[in-house]
C-alpha cells in the first residue's frame, strides 16, 4: 500500500537479491555489531570495500528526494574524504567527523563515495 519508498520495495529488493546466509558456529554469546548504519531509509548504502587503513563506502539516493544522512560507523575512523567514482579524494573533500557520524547531503539519486582512513 502507498509508494514504494513507503513499502520498503528497496529493502525488500535488497533481502530477496542478497538473502543471508546462516552460518554454523560454536555456542559462544557474541555481542550484536554492526560496521555501519544510515540515518535515512531514502539512502542506500551499497558498498563497503577494504583498503589497506582505510575503507571506501559507496552510498546512493533511491527515493528521488533531497535528504541529509548521516553516516555512522563502529570503525576507528580517523578521517573522511568525498571521493569520485573512480575513488580519487576530490579537492577540497574532506568531511567532517562529528557524534553523529559523517553528514552527506543528497539531491535524487546522488552517488557518494568516501574514503575512511582508519585510526591505527
């Protein structure tokens, strides 16, 4: 019922292409974690890829809107960088990090990616 943004289509999308996968482990209680999360469900965050010290995070607009998101992260993040899609630091890129996260600004259907440098 309603739009797709308000149906979760994206989400659902998402599970049904990506399903997780149960995994056997010993019994050991480990804490629930989560590398990264997004404050807004209009931005999708759609790859994380490893580098040495640093982590590359590609986000996009899918509802069509303008939105300010916020990015947050568990990781030892030390700095943040706008890159291109090609993963080049753009001049002038660097991005704040505050309690909240990174904040990003989108127009509809923007791509983003940032450059995590990591605390050693």
């Amino acid at each position: 019922a309603g739009s797709f943004q308000d149906a979760g289509v994206i989400q659902c999308a998402y599970n049904l292409n990506f399903p997780l996968h149960a995994v056997p482990a010993r019994s050991a209680q480990c804490p629930a974690w989560s590398a990264f999360s997004v404050s807004s469900p209009a931005v999708v965050l759609e790859t994380a890829e490893d580098r040495p010290e640093a982590v590359v995070v590609r986000l996009y607009e899918a509802h069509g809107s303008t939105v300010v998101a916020w990015l947050q992260t568990s990781l030892p993040v030390q700095e943040a960088i706008l890159c291109d899609l090609l993963e080049r630091p753009a001049p002038r890129g660097r991005l704040p990090l505050e309690q909240q996260g990174v904040r990003l600004s989108f127009s509809p259907f923007r791509v983003l990616s940032i450059l995590l440098v990591l605390r050693q």
